[in-house]
C-alpha cells in the first residue's frame, strides 16, 4: 500500500471515529438515563393510551367502558404508529413498548445536543446540556401534573422530543425540517404540540422583525367556543386542581415565576456576550410564558370557563423547562464544569443519585426497571396478569375507584396490564372526563355507584352485577369479613388482592 492510500485511510477512519463518538455517547447516556429513572410500562397514563393499542391489536377487547380510553385514542396517531410496528416487527407489544421508549429518551438527548449546538460553540457546554437533560428527565413540571419525560411510554414522551428538534431547527434556520418535526408531534400529541407551534412561529417573527409589543407572542385559543359541559362535568373538574390556577400550591408558583425571572436575566447576559441565539430564545421565553399565565387565569377563574381551563395554556412550562435544562446545562459546561472531571462527578453523582431516589419512592413495591421479560414483583401487577391469563375477554371488572392510590399498587393501570374491561374509576378515568366532558355522565353515574366501595358486601356486588353486568372483582387484603369469599369463589389470591367472580 501507498503511503498516500495508507495516508488516506488513517484520516477517514479517523473521521469515522469521530462520528462514531457522539453517537455511542448518546447511547450510553440513554441506557443511564434509563436506569437512574426506572421503567413502569403500565402505569400512571399507560392506562389511557395503551389500551388504544390493545384494542387495535384486539378488537375483541374491552367491550365495555371503551370510550374512557378511546377518546384520546382517536385524536392521535399514537396507537396506530404502535400498533404498526408491533405488526411490522411481530415483536410482543411489552418488547415493542419498551424500544419505542428507549427510542424517545435517545431523540430527546439527542434533540438537546442539536439545540445546544445552536446555542454554544464549545463542545463540553453541548455535552453537560444533554447530560444535564438525561438526569433531569423525571423532573415535575410546576402546576401540570407532568415531568419532562414519563417513566413509560406515552404520545407526550414522542411529542417532548419531537417539539425541542423543531426549536433547534429553527434556531439553525432549517425552517422545513421544523416544520417535519412539528406535524410529528402534532399527530402524536396535538394539545403539546400546540404549544411547540406556538413557540416556533413566535421565534421566527422575533427573529426577523424584532418587536417592541411583545403581547402576541402567543395566540392561545381563546376564541375557542365550545359546548357547555353537562352537569356531571363539575365533579370531574373538582378533582383536577392543576387545571385551575388558584388551586396551585406556593411551590407551583415558584416553578411558574423562577424560569421567567432567569430567562429574563439569561436575555441580558446573552446580549453581553454576542450569544444571539441564546439572547433571542431567552427574550421569546418571557412573553410566551407571561402570556399564558394570562390566558390561565382568564380561562381558570370565571365560572363560565370551567370546561376551558383542560386547555391548561401553562402547559407550555413542559418546553420551557425543557429549554432552561438545555441551556442551565450549557452554562454549566461552559463556565464552571469545563474540563474538571472531578467537578463533572460532584454534579453528575449526586444528582443522578437523587432523581433515582425519588424515583424508587414512587413506585416501592415495583421493580425498578420493569424488563419486558421479568416478571412482575408487584402484588397488584401479578393479579393483573393473572386475569389476563385467566379469565374471558369480555369479562367485566369492578375494583376500588381508587385501586391506583392504594399503598402498593404502584399506580398500575388495570386495563393497560390486566387487558380487562372495568368500572370507572376515580383516578384515570376522570381525566379522560375531564377532556371530553361529555363522558362525564357515564363516569359520574358509574362512580357513585361504587361510593363506599370498603364497605360493599354481597347485595353491592349483586347490583352492580344486575346493573353492568359486572362477573368479577378485585378485593383488597385482608379486607372487611363481608367482603370475604363467602358466597364468591376466588381463584387466585396473593398478599394484597383476591380476584373473585360474581355468579
């Protein structure tokens, strides 16, 4: 070989190197990223939208209740999009749901290092951005009810990254690929998504036009008009306070106030320092954060409005947090980290250390990683498995309203694991009333039905066999003595649930 050829292949396979780098990089924070923040395939939110997929997988299930779920089903391509790759893969749905989540948790770190190259020229500022973002995934969002990115897979988590590409592309100016990643997240997520477009549309007019009025810099949706909800839909709204701005709590309102006061002073500093992009995203934060806060107020406290606040326009804090992180890290990188290992430790170690904390805190009973192919260690998730198994398909369930709150139950969703049809419920179900108001009749009707479910006994169970045609329960352990096996048989029974059927 030539010393020119051999010349040529060192430099290429170097640059190969190179590119090779980042990507593995990337990779590896994922896999971290995964095991910091656990993974629980079925609950909290899996119990609205992974039985969309289920039913489309199956239609044969859930011939009862349906409408809870697919309401949110039919407004996105989600279900669909899993569904397909379950068919296009022949993978079973648990091994598909978990590669869709590691999928969302690498875009969205790699969503980060493309904004952060957009808003730094120096290497360790873009890596401490998305090493920052990769341990900070669970982080609550103030007054929503949502973290950055959820613990299991979900239209937000495709939608998250989806919405921080778009930003990122705008920044670089590459206005068609933004607007590829925004109809993705639209038709995964177009409530979040809403708040992307919103947001993008307000940078590009801040960029070119520079405006002194800074009062539309979001068109949020008040000339929306809708039906007025039915009666029932004032019992679903008294059981979302984060809808309604003066139900937050002191420590809400510091997580609304804090990021408009730093992306307030980061504009300044920005400017000082000839970061334009970091200067213009910072000055397009403030207006669209103020703006919204004002269009939740107006939306929150009138009467009149109640069934407007599910808008929830301070939704828009999931982007902003999602862009003070990428930025917040940056920062970090660039001024205080640099090359000091040890200091990359002392950030890193602890913080990693406590998001798993809090993480393991929420679901104590489960296993902390949920592997697709473990079995479960939770009670409840183990019952719910075994109905899977065992029993009909168009069997109908009644447990605790509030089964999800239960010490224990980890907030496993029943559908989403047990593939049954049940009751409403006064957790998950109430959301989806809470969206679409006109299923809150049903919800209402079905859950005072089960009011004081601690203290059913047999003639309970028969009516709401008699109503619904309910054919099984779920019974807490040990539970009182007339909700006992008398005059049920109960298949299975573990430390926590008995699963009996009503004959």
């Amino acid at each position: 070989m030539q010393l020119s050829e051999w010349s040529s292949n060192l430099v290429n396979g170097t640059q190969s190197t190179k590119r090779k780098a980042p990507l593995c990089l990337l990779f590896l924070l994922t896999a971290a990223a995964l095991l910091v923040h656990g993974y629980h395939p079925f609950a909290e939110d899996a119990e609205i939208y992974l039985p969309g997929v289920l039913k489309i997988l199956n239609p044969s299930l859930f011939p009862a209740n349906a409408e809870f779920f697919s309401e949110h089903a039919w407004h996105t391509l989600y279900p669909n999009l899993i569904a397909l790759s379950v068919r296009a893969t022949h993978l079973p749905l648990p091994w598909a749901v978990f590669l869709w989540h590691l999928i969302s948790i690498f875009l969205l770190l790699a969503a980060s290092s493309r904004l952060a190259s957009a808003l730094f020229e120096d290497e360790r500022a873009r890596w401490a951005a998305v090493a920052l973002m990769a341990a900070l995934l669970t982080l609550p969002i103030a007054g929503t009810a949502l973290y950055i990115l959820d613990q299991y897979l979900n239209p937000r988590n495709l939608a998250a990254f989806a919405a921080l590409f778009a930003v990122a592309e705008v920044l670089h100016r590459k206005y068609g690929l933004a607007i590829l990643w925004l109809a993705f997240a639209a038709v995964m997520h177009p409530l979040m998504a809403s708040f992307a477009i919103m947001f993008c549309v307000w940078l590009v007019v801040l960029d070119r036009y520079r405006p002194r009025l800074l009062g539309f810099a979001v068109a949020l949706p008040f000339g929306i008009t809708f039906d007025p909800p039915p009666p029932a839909y004032h019992q679903v709204a008294l059981r979302q306070p984060y809808f309604y701005i003066q139900r937050w709590q002191w420590y809400e309102w510091l997580g609304l106030i804090g990021p408009v006061i730093l992306f307030w002073t980061l504009a300044g500093f920005a400017r000082r320092r000839k970061m334009n992009n970091l200067e213009l995203i910072s000055r397009a934060v403030v207006p669209y954060v103020l703006v919204a806060t004002a269009a939740t107020i107006v939306l929150s406290i009138p009467a009149r409005f109640e069934a407007l606040a599910r808008l929830e326009p301070l939704r828009c804090l999931a982007l902003t947090y999602m862009l003070l992180i990428v930025i917040g890290g940056g920062l970090l990188g660039q001024y205080i980290l640099q090359v000091r290992t040890w200091r990359w430790l002392v950030l890193f170690v602890p913080l990693s250390l406590g998001m798993y904390f809090a993480q393991w805190q929420l679901f104590p009973a489960s296993t902390h990683v949920e592997w697709p192919w473990a079995q479960p260690r939770n009670q409840w998730a183990k019952a719910f498995e075994w109905i899977r198994g065992n029993t009909p398909v168009d069997a109908l369930f009644a447990l605790d309203p509030r089964h999800m709150e239960l010490p224990g139950e980890d907030e496993n969703g029943f559908r989403a694991r047990a593939e049954r049809s049940m009751l409403a419920d006064l957790v998950k179900d109430k959301g989806a009333c809470s969206m679409f108001p006109p299923l809150s009749v049903k919800w209402l009707e079905q859950v005072e039905d089960q009011k004081n479910w601690k203290e059913f006994g047999k003639e309970d169970f028969e009516r709401l066999r008699q109503k619904y045609g309910v054919s099984w329960v779920v019974l807490t352990q040990p539970g009182p003595a007339e909700q006992g096996p008398a005059g049920m048989e109960c298949p299975y029974e573990n430390s926590a649930v008995r699963v009996c059927r009503l004959d």
